[in-house]
C-alpha cells in the first residue's frame, strides 16, 4: 500500500493542535437559495430516467426492446415504472400486450453522443477516480460505494469493464471482489482544487494559509461573532485533504478546515459539484473522516449549500455555480443537460395529449433548460423558480403521500441538519 503523504504537524504552531471552541458551538442558520435549490430541482427524475436508459441500451448490442417487468429493481423510479415511462415518449417507446419497452431513435442518437463523450473523457475519469482513492488512508473503497457515485463521478455503466482494466497500474480489485484498490499513488495529482486555485492567484507553499472562497444567498447575515471566528479561521494554515491528517486534534479548528478541504475536494472531483448527503456521509465514512464531519456542511453555508428538494438533502459546491449556472461545465453535463431537454420534450408531448394547458409551463422550463447546452442564455436576477411536481400524472392517492413524505421529511431535516440546533 502506497504511503500517506507526511505529516505537517511540526510546521504548525502547537495552539492549532488542541482542541479549540469556535464555530463548533456557534448557531449557523439555515437560509433557502432558490437559484441553487432550481440548480437541484431541474434534474428530478434524471437518476432513474439514466439508469432505464442504460438497462435498455448499455447492453452490445442493445436489445430491440425489453418487457417492462425485466427492469433492474434497483432503478429507483419515483412511482410505478409504467406510469414514469409513459411521462416520456420521446424517450421510450412502449407497446402492449406483452408491455415491451423500446429507446426511441431520438434516446438510441443522444446514447451514441454520450458513449462518445464517455470514450474521449476516459482518461480525465481515471485520474478523478484514482484521485478519489488518493483521498482514503486505505487507499481502497468498497466498488459497491465506486458503483453508487457512478453518475457523479461521470462513469459509464460498464465503467467495471472498460475502464478499469484499461489502467492496470491505477486500480486493482481485492481477492474477493468488493473493494477497489489503488495501485499507483500519483504524487501529481495529489494536488487540490484549493491549492490548484492558490497557485494561480499568488503562490502556494505547505503550510500557508488558504482562504475557501465564500458566497450567501441575498439578504444571509452572520452573527459578528461567528463571522469573527470565521475570518480566524480562515487564516489557519491549509492542510491538504491528501495529507495524513491524524495527528491533529478532534473538534479542533485546524481539523475542521481539513474536514472542509476533504469535503471540497470530493465534491470538486463530482462533475456537478454536487452530491445526495447520504451519499457524501457513506463516502466520509469511508474516508474516515472524524466523528461529527455530518455537521460541517451545516456550519459552513458560504461554502457548502444544503438544499431540502426532490425528497432528499443535497450538498451543492457554491463556489461552482453562478446563479443556477455551472461556472465549468464538465462535457459530461452538456450530455446530461441534453437528456433534461429530451425529457421535457416528452412532457409537453403528453401535455398536449392531454389537453392540460401545460404549453407556457413547459416552454419556460424547455427555454431554461437550453441556457445550459446551447448558447447559455441570459444568466438574469430571476427569483419565479416554480417547485413544480408532476402531480397531474400521478394518482391521487400517490400524490397525497408524497406530499406528506416531502413535508415530513423538510421538517426533520431542517431540525436536525441546518444548523439552527447544533449537538456537542
């Protein structure tokens, strides 16, 4: 197993390697950004749609079409798989008796462009990933964990078989097959996105301190006295996520920056800047990450957001959107932006369908769609983000207990993950 980067504990002063108070006792609030929670909310249903997608043509060669019961289980569709695949005929075509599934030719051009995307791209997903492992003292992670952050981390579905083996001096699989291993540790790319970004704004050497850059939602105030501490803070030296961190202190000042800089590394790895929270607390787990790195994100609002949409918490890279624009679009999200606009296509061919009236909604959502893959649009100060659902396709009883389970749901979120109630 490759060595842990050195320790940089005698170039800190000995103040910073003992417990301190600070923020950790600080009561941050919670504040909504709608243009970030829009950022989240526009990609509702891609997860599944990208996985159907997938069972249906990831295969070589594809399959004409497959009946509807042969679907991985696995797809986490948000209702009945029936009823999600009729919200997308530009998609997926359906036929009765048996009821078979089939990609639409539209779905077959866009999946070629994307495999494309995935052939060009590879080499930049192999240094992401190696990098990821780079991140774990053991230098491994489970593959089931790997398999979960797939389409964060922009692999394709058979990543196991097509990429993996084309970097044998990068990754390796335990005896028994569950974890992923590194082979190489590449001491050029143990470099961070913070460092990278001090390195061009003015020089970086080991030790120095690094400011993470910092933004609020409108009307967002501190209390002066956190914001005291958080300009302290600030200028404590900046550790590297890819150095050992384990010999500084817990709940100390100097190890929640490194926390920080081991939770904006991993997200800076992720093409959309972005990651479930349950998701991001597996992969700290398996990073481990000291006791208590579940609150950091809550205590850090101008540097992490927390969004409460899709029925889920999301952390979203602040400093990686501009409004609800990536700032750098990874081309894998220009494909995926793509897949929300074909989505959509469906959508109103359904609305229309259906008579519903749905034209203006659907032409204003097509229009803000396409501000990210074609010209980008006019990034303007709008604030009408609409939370919409699609209620008028569902059955009343499905929509009365999804409304429950999201009100339900914000509600203990916000009491346990905002920050308003911070446990010691």
């Amino acid at each position: 197993m490759p060595p842990l980067l050195p320790a940089r504990a005698r170039r800190l002063p000995a103040a910073l390697l003992v417990p301190a108070r600070g923020l950790l006792e600080a009561r941050v609030p919670w504040a909504r950004d709608r243009a970030l929670d829009h950022a989240v909310e526009r990609e509702r249903h891609l997860v599944p749609f990208l996985l159907a997608k997938d069972a249906l043509l990831a295969a070589t060669p594809p399959p004409h079409a497959v009946p509807l019961h042969s679907l991985p289980s696995a797809i986490p569709f948000p209702f009945r798989p029936l009823r999600f695949l009729q919200l997308y005929p530009s998609a997926f075509a359906l036929s009765p008796h048996p009821i078979e599934v089939s990609p639409t030719p539209r779905l077959s051009a866009l999946h070629a462009a994307e495999a494309q995307v995935v052939d060009a791209t590879r080499p930049d997903a192999a240094d992401r990933l190696l990098r990821l492992l780079m991140l774990s003292p053991a230098r491994a992670l489970p593959l089931r964990l790997v398999a979960r952050l797939r389409l964060d981390l922009g692999l394709a579905p058979d990543f196991q078989r097509t990429l993996l083996p084309n970097y044998p001096d990068y990754f390796a699989l335990s005896p028994d097959g569950t974890l992923l291993e590194l082979v190489c540790y590449r001491k050029d790319l143990a470099v961070s996105t913070m460092q990278s970004y001090a390195q061009r704004t003015g020089g970086y050497k080991v030790g120095d301190a690094v400011a993470f850059p910092l933004s609020f939602p409108r009307g967002f105030e501190l209390d002066k006295k956190v914001r005291k501490w958080l300009d302290e803070w600030q200028r404590l030296p900046y550790i590297s996520p890819y150095e050992d961190g384990s010999h500084l202190a817990p709940r100390s000042d100097i190890t929640e920056k490194r926390t920080v800089a081991v939770l904006h590394e991993v997200l800076s790895l992720t093409v959309g800047k972005k990651m479930e929270k349950e998701v991001l607390v597996k992969l700290g787990e398996a990073l481990r990450l000291p006791p208590g790195f579940r609150k950091v994100v809550a205590r850090h609002p101008g540097i992490f957001y927390m969004s409460h949409k899709l029925r889920t918490q999301t952390v979203v890279l602040r400093e990686s959107y501009r409004r609800h624009m990536l700032v750098d679009k990874h081309p894998m999200m220009g494909i995926r932006y793509q897949y929300l606009h074909l989505m959509h296509m469906g959508k109103e061919e359904v609305g229309k369908g259906k008579g519903k009236g749905k034209d203006r909604k659907s032409s204003r959502g097509e229009q803000m769609i396409g501000e990210e893959f074609g010209a980008e649009g006019e990034d303007g100060e709008n604030e009408d983000y609409d939370d919409e659902e699609d209620e008028d396709e569902l059955d009343e009883e499905d929509m009365e207990a999804g409304a429950a389970s999201e009100d339900e749901e914000s509600d203990d979120d916000i009491d346990k993950d905002t920050g308003k109630q911070i446990a010691h």
